[in-house]
C-alpha cells in the first residue's frame, strides 16, 4: 500500500516539474513537521486527538506573481514522546496558493484551498481544504514555512472525521536549469520575491 501511495506521488511530483519547466525556472521543495488536532467527540472515533507527523513534505509550483499550485505528502512514521500516535495517518493533498499581498520581499503570506486523501486505521477518505500560511525567506533560497489547513469531512464518510492539521519547515528554491544543467539565462532573478 505504501508503495502505491509513493508511485502516486512520484507522478505527481514529476508532472509538476513538468510544468515548472514550462511557466519558470524555479520551483520549491519542503520538508518539516506537522500535528493533527481532531476534537475530542471526533477523537473518541478516530482513537486519538493529537497526531504527530514527520516527515510532512511538499512541493510548490509558481504559476505567476500570485499563484502557485502545491502538493505535499505527510506521515506519522513515529511516536516523539510527548504525542502518542496510536493510530496511522497518511495524506496526500494538492492545493492552488493566493498571495494577496506581500508584507515584505522576505515574508510572504497566502492563502488556500484544495483537497487531501487522507488514509487511517479504516480506509483513505477524500477532504476538502480550506487555509493559511506564510513563507519567510532568509536567503535567496532557503526559507522557513508555517500553515495552518482546515480539512474538512463529509458526513456521508464514515471513515474520516474534519480535523485541522498545522505544519512548519524549511522550503528551498530551485532553479530547474541548474539543477539539469541547461544552463542559465535567468539573470539571477529570485522569483520567491515574486509571488
């Protein structure tokens, strides 16, 4: 089943930087950390309330000065000690990003929405996601990210309640033509000061 779930991935990954190598040059990588919050009626189905993910990782594709498309995978591959997660959740979500407004070249906030399969204890559950973030660039190409997602259930599912999943890591900035060597023609343009 794992195996299935990194081969969709895989896909999806690789058909985005498809497209990052048709609208720009650059695309951002992420890796971090996240916990689920579901609330106590929810928790008493689901057999908990707290849920610790690492690794939680993402990948993000400018589309033009305020849209960007985002896709990210998190697990809960292990117990920190302070969360126990007695049960297993994976999801894998695909979002569209709007920055309405740029606090600054380095902080960066937006807004999203999109959808998550989530897969539990019983089986994986579409969602529907609504949220906020910020990304605060402490280089050219390295940056810390913070969002907060709402994912929402429908009742008709019996097998995934709504809960809210908070996430926070490092994002790098990649520019696809030095990373394959197709050389770079790109002026040195940063473009997360863009979006």
């Amino acid at each position: 089943m794992i195996l299935k779930k990194v081969l969709i991935f895989t896909l999806f990954a690789c058909s985005i930087s498809l497209l990052a190598q048709v609208k720009n040059n650059e695309l951002q990588i992420g890796v971090g950390v996240g916990i689920v919050k579901f609330s106590e009626e929810d928790a008493s189905f689901i057999g908990d309330q707290y849920l610790f993910q690492v690794p939680t990782l993402n990948l993000t594709v400018p589309i033009n000065d305020h849209v960007s498309i985002d896709g990210a995978m998190s697990f809960n591959t292990f117990d920190p000690g302070f969360i126990t997660n007695s049960v297993k959740y994976f999801s894998m979500d695909g979002s569209v990003r709007y920055s309405f407004i740029h606090l600054s070249d380095d902080l960066i906030p937006y807004v999203f929405a999109g959808a998550s399969l989530v897969d539990s204890e019983l089986k994986m559950t579409p969602t529907i996601n609504v949220g906020a973030g910020a990304t605060y660039w402490l280089t050219d190409i390295i940056g810390l990210n913070a969002q907060v997602y709402y994912k929402y259930s429908l009742e008709s599912f019996e097998s995934m309640r709504s809960h809210i999943q908070v996430t926070g890591g490092l994002v790098f900035a990649l520019d696809m033509q030095d990373l394959f060597g197709g050389g770079g023609s790109s002026g040195g343009t940063c473009y997360h000061n863009q979006h």
